[in-house]
C-alpha cells in the first residue's frame, strides 16, 4: 500500500479515536487537529515533531503574556502589547526550533479561540502532534513493501 492510503486509514482511524476520547476527557478536541496539521506541516518525524510542538507552546506563552499585559497600559497602548508579541512571534524564528512561524501563530490562535485556556489548549495542541507522530510512523510501518513469498 502507498503512503497516502496508508496515512489516510491511521489518520482516520486515530482521528475517530481523538474525536471520542477528547470528548470525554474534557480536551479540547479542534487544539489536537491544529496540533496534528502542525506536527505535518512543521515536516514530520522526530525534527517536525520537536518544532510543532515548540512554536505551539510558544504561540501559547505569547497569547498568554499579552492578555496580562493589554490590561496594565491605557486603551490604545494596550495594542503595542499585541503589536510587539505579534513581531516577537515572528522574530523569534531566528532560533531554529521555532522557526516555525505559521505554528507559532496556530498555538496562539488556538488559545484564543479556547477561551484563553492555556492549560485546556496545550494539551490538545501536545496531544495533536503525538497523533501526528503515531499516525505518521503507522502509516510508514503499513506501506513498506512487504518480501515476496518464493
């Protein structure tokens, strides 16, 4: 069986299995596909896994750090907080497990749209890239080429 086919039936299958088990366990089931998309997105394996999960958690640190802090500045200065933890979520890029940017942005986004639940989103987002990672190193398992009988 080719990778994709191969990756389709674990993704799908362990998808079904987040689904049902997030919902019970009270996780937050959409911070666990954002966690996955990024775990494939940052390249896979063990680098991609190490990178998704650092830009998420970053992103989560950021989204935190500027909901305390808009409050403690005037109105509009408030937005500078924003302003700057939007460019450091870029700059910090330089370092290279967390140059991913696009999932630095998903991990803060992610807390956002949880309610600004930073414990709720990082589990979900930790728990997505293990998914991506065990449907990942599945999928390779399943579409080796098996030996031919003689």
């Amino acid at each position: 069986m080719d990778y994709i086919s191969s990756v389709g039936i674990t993704v799908g299958l362990l998808a079904g299995a987040w689904v049902y088990l997030s919902g019970l366990a009270g996780f937050c089931g959409f911070a666990g596909f954002l966690g996955w998309a990024s775990y494939f997105a940052a390249g896979g394996k063990k680098e991609g896994s190490m990178k998704a999960l650092c830009c998420n958690l970053s992103g989560v640190f950021w989204g935190v750090a500027t909901i305390t802090l808009v409050p403690l500045l005037p109105s509009p200065f408030g937005l500078v907080i924003t302003i700057l933890a939007a460019a450091i979520m870029c700059w910090q890029a330089k370092i290279p497990l967390l140059s991913f940017i696009p999932g630095t942005f998903i991990g803060n986004a992610c807390f956002y749209a949880n309610g600004n639940d930073w414990i709720g989103t990082s589990i979900g987002l930790v728990f997505g890239i293990a998914l991506g990672f065990v449907s990942d190193q599945l999928a390779h398992a399943l579409s080796r080429p098996t030996p031919k009988a003689k």
